[in-house]
C-alpha cells in the first residue's frame, strides 16, 4: 500500500519551511518535503556568486520567533543565511522529512488526496503546499548565437569558481545580482565590460559590522534585537509604501526616493555622460531598487566599461554589437529568473474537474484568494502566488501565509472537516480589491513603468507579485480573513 503522508511540501527554502514549521505545530508531522537541489536552502544554496548578501538589513530577514544574534554585519553574506536556514532546519526538526534531488514534475488531485509525481515515484498527501520560490528558474538570454561561444560561460545561479585574472569578462545584465557580482568580478578581470539593458536605482548602503559585544547583547536580551528589527522593518515599510503602493497619495515621498539614488550616484560618477547612461528613466519602485557603495564607482575604473548598445549577437569569441565588437574570455549571465512562464506554477497542478492551474492562471488573470489558495484547486496550498509577496522582505509574506495557514485549519478542523477550497466569489472579490488599489494608486498603474522591464509584471503587462496593501494590513487579512469564504467538507469513507 502506498504510504499516505499529511502533506508534501515543495521546496526546502525558507518559504517551505515556514510551511512545515506551521503544520508541525498544527498537529501535521508526517510530512515530506521534496527539494530538486542537493541541500535545503533555496536561494542561498542555489546562489554562490562573489559578493552575494542580502540586499535588506539583516535583522528583518529572519523568521520573527527564531530571530539570529550572530549576523556578522548589517546586511549578511550569503554564507550566514545558508547557515541560518541549516540551523531553522535542525531545530524545528526539518531534516529527516527532507529528501533531496527530486524533482516534481506534476500533482493531481484525486477527489480526496494529492497524487505527486517526482523522481519517477507517486506520493500520495492530503495536504499540497507549492514553496518553488519566486527567484529559482534561471533565464537563458535569448540571443542569437550563445551557444556558439567557445569561452567559459557562467550564469549567476549555477556559479564555478574561476581564476578572472588576466581574463576578459563581459557581464549581461545590471539587476541587484549583478550590482553586487561586478565590483568583485572588476578586482580580479584585465578588462571587464557590462552589457547593460536597463538601469537600476541604487542608494547608498549603510552595511557594517556588528561588533561581538552587540551580538552577545542580542544573544541575552532578544528584546533589544526586536527593537532593531522592528525598527528595520519601519524603514523598509515606508520605502514600500512610499515608492510603491502609496504612490498616488505620496509621489512627493518616491520623488526624495529617486533623488537620494540620483545624488548617490553623482557622487560616484563625476563623468555626465557615464552618470547619464547608469541613471535610469523609470520611476523609483517600478523595478526593485538595491543598494550598495561601490556599483557605481566601479564603472570609473580604467577597464571597466559600460556598453550600453542592444547586442546584435554572440559568436565563438565575443559580442557583437551595432557600435562594433568586443572581445571575451568568460561571459558572465546576470539575467535573473523566468517567473512568469516557468513558475506558475513551477510543474503541472491539476485541480478538480482537471482543471490545469497554468492555463487557468493564464487565462483568468493570475491570482490567489490572499496570496495562498485558488478556487478549484482543494487542499493545495501555493505560497509563490500572484498578490502574495507583501514587504520588502520576504519573511513578511511567509509568517503572513503561516498565520492564514493556522486560521484555516483551524476553522476546518472545528467543523470536523479536512477538506478546503476556497469558494470563487470569496476569491473573486479579492481579486478585484487588488487589481483596483494597483490601479488606482500603486507606481506600477501611475508612474513611469513602461521601460522597467521588471519581474513585476507579467506576460500580460499587470503588476500582480506584489500585495499592494501595506505589510500590517496583510498581516491583519491573514489572522481575520471570513472563514466563511472556505468550503469545507469531511473526509470520504472509502
């Protein structure tokens, strides 16, 4: 007999184990978390690049009830959030329900139960929780003749390390990756050029150590930790709401935004010409904006450049572009992730009546009942959903589904069911409160979006990532929501 588990869970970054901290605690322990790479992680395992940090203050990107003492600096290198997520991991007791190297490739629902298809086997779940992540799909530059080039070819989510010295390197992309990957490619290359496509607002970074003694002050009294955290997370609350979803009632606000990134980078680039090139003609918020101290100043180093003209096409030895060609040894790939048409859903779900959850996404508009669950589609929980990331950072959304998760199974189990769905008018009358408040007030519907070319939107032109509320609202929506809005039924007798 096939072994029926409470739930599967897919993905072992920190978005899926939120999910199954929460079941745990909910009285779910026979669960399996399945995870494509070969250690959990997510982002942070995936990623190795030089340089790589996160790009908030430490203190806000960590789940609030297992906040870390021991970051070593503001704004933490990679290494310490894969650390913290192995520690989350063994504490909460997440390693033995992990198994590594599968990969998912379909779920269906069987009128009662979850059948998911990865690694050549069937597992079977009432409960399907989807964590594949918003950044885990590396895009491929479609660019004619890439796979022509003889040279050394690294994208930044698959990083080798590799000896730059004495090499040519060529850069394609300018997003928060590569803000942070290109001061360290410059100090090791002979000749470093950048393909940039377009610009990104960057402010300054306010990143420094934090000295053993405040750490083992945040070690004795978390309290003082939660003041810093709750003050970071002010700050950034008010970049959201000023730069992005407020934007009708505070354009003043994104305005001293994009002229504190404009007065940073004239700072650092002296040259008008170089300036004009790295200063972006988008308004602030429509593409995340990163910070860092020395993106700018790098482009002002003798061999650095900045090549701005459209890439005509990539040959054994270089690229060619309309002003001419340049020459390569590595061709380094910071051209993000495919969200929109490689994740969502990440593998093929199918719902009641067969119904397909790409497709219907697809052709209904991209949404999801508060960022978590979708009509048709019972017991299944999508954590990377249209309208779910709320903040800018994504612990925010996480303890913001883990709190809806706890409403609803609690509802449900009060009413002796296990069974969920939410009811389409329930899920349909969200759908139009957000798709007005991005209408009539964020920067995405009032600003100047059209040459962002951001992961904000998708295919279809509409800005539907991000919650366009404030963090406190989804959290308020989150432990309030009606729980009338969810069908509920008991289990089948078979």
């Amino acid at each position: 007999m096939t072994r029926r588990y409470d739930a599967v869970v897919v993905g072992a970054g920190f978005g899926g184990m939120g999910a199954a901290i929460e079941l745990k605690r909910l009285g779910l322990h026979d669960l399996l978390i399945l995870e494509r790479e070969d250690d959990l992680g997510g982002t942070w395992h995936v990623n190795r690049y030089p340089g790589l940090a996160v790009d908030i203050p430490s203190s806000t990107y960590s789940y609030s009830f297992e906040p870390n003492p021991h970051w070593s600096r503001l704004f933490a290198p990679g290494e310490e959030l894969k650390r913290y997520a192995e520690h989350v991991a063994v504490k909460y007791g997440l390693r033995p329900l992990m198994r590594f190297g599968v990969t998912v490739t379909g779920a269906r629902w069987q009128g009662e139960h979850w059948e998911v298809s990865a690694g050549g086997e069937t597992f079977t779940a009432r409960y399907l929780v989807t964590a594949t992540g918003f950044l885990s799909m590396p895009r491929k530059p479609d660019i004619a003749g890439i796979d022509s080039f003889r040279g050394e070819v690294v994208h930044t989510a698959a990083w080798e390390p590799c000896d730059l010295a004495g090499k040519r390197v060529a850069v394609i992309g300018t997003g928060a990756t590569a803000v942070q990957l290109i001061p360290e490619l410059a100090r090791e290359a002979s000749a470093l050029t950048v393909f940039q496509r377009t610009p990104i607002w960057v402010s300054p970074k306010p990143d420094l150590p934090i000295p053993p003694a405040v750490r083992k002050v945040f070690a004795r009294l978390p309290f003082v930790q939660r003041a810093v955290r709750w003050l970071g997370n002010s700050v950034l609350e008010l970049m959201m709401i000023s730069g992005v979803v407020r934007y009708k009632q505070l354009r003043v606000a994104n305005r001293l935004a994009e002229l504190w990134c404009r007065a940073h980078l004239h700072r650092q680039v002296r040259d008008p010409g170089l300036r004009g090139k790295l200063t972006p003609d988008y308004s602030f918020g429509c593409k995340r904006p990163t910070f860092s101290n020395d993106y700018f100043r790098t482009f002002t180093r003798p061999h650095v450049h900045l090549e701005t003209s459209t890439i005509d096409r990539i040959d054994e030895t270089g690229i060619v572009t309309a002003d001419g060609r340049t020459d390569v040894d590595v061709l380094v790939l910071a051209t993000g992730f495919d969200l929109w048409d490689t994740n969502f859903p990440a593998f093929e779900v199918i719902g009641r009546d067969g119904e397909d959850l790409g497709t219907w996404w697809r052709q209904n508009r991209f949404q999801a009942y508060e960022g978590v669950t979708v009509p048709g589609f019972p017991n299944y929980l999508s954590l990377n959903s249209p309208y779910s990331y709320s903040g800018l950072s994504y612990f925010t959304t996480i303890e913001c589904q883990m709190t809806h998760m706890r409403r609803l199974f609690t509802a449900m189990r009060s009413r002796g069911a296990s069974t969920f769905e939410i009811t389409r008018r329930a899920n349909d009358e969200f759908l139009d409160r957000m798709r007005a408040k991005v209408t009539q007030n964020t920067v995405f519907s009032l600003g100047q979006c059209a040459t962002a070319r951001s992961y904000y939107f998708n295919q279809h032109g509409e800005a539907t990532l991000l919650r366009p509320t404030s963090t406190a609202s989804a959290h308020r929506a989150a432990g309030s929501f009606p729980v009338s809005h969810y069908d509920f039924a008991p289990a089948r007798v078979s």
